[in-house]
C-alpha cells in the first residue's frame, strides 16, 4: 500500500480475494506516508526513485521474512514501465 493508489485497487482487491476464498490476503506498507515522503525529500523522480524502494521492495521484503516459513508466498507488485 502506497498510501495513494485509486479506489479501484482497493475494490479490484477485495472483489479478487472474496470470490477466492482460501487465499489469505496481507497488505503491507511503509511506516511513512507518500506525500510525507515527499514533504521531506522531494518527489520521486528518474533520478531520485526513492518511491519503489520505500513504498514495495522494503515492505514487501518484510512481510515475505515474516510469513516465509508458511505454505508459500504470492506477490502482486505493480511496477510501470519506463
């Protein structure tokens, strides 16, 4: 969760894992908000993409140590093209 996705994320999520019963979901974010993040270091950028790293490798690397002794892991991670 990087604080700033569209409703639609959200809604396309909860659809997803309720018609998919059995699949646990876990949301994850980072311990700052985005427009916070910005606040103090500027906006992300091609030569600052300090976004990617804060808001989903970090997290997502956390939660993955802290369930990866269970049944497995499946990762959804948007990531736009350049």
């Amino acid at each position: 969760n990087t604080t700033i996705e569209y409703p639609d994320t959200h809604n396309y999520m909860d659809r997803f894992f309720g018609n998919n019963g059995g699949i646990p979901l876990r949301e994850n974010s980072s311990d700052q908000a985005f427009l916070e993040m910005c606040k103090l270091i500027g906006p992300p950028s091609m030569l600052n993409a300090w976004c990617c790293s804060v808001f989903k490798a970090s997290p997502i690397s956390r939660l993955i140590n802290e369930v990866k002794g269970e049944e497995g892991v499946i990762s959804f991670e948007g990531v736009r093209r350049r």
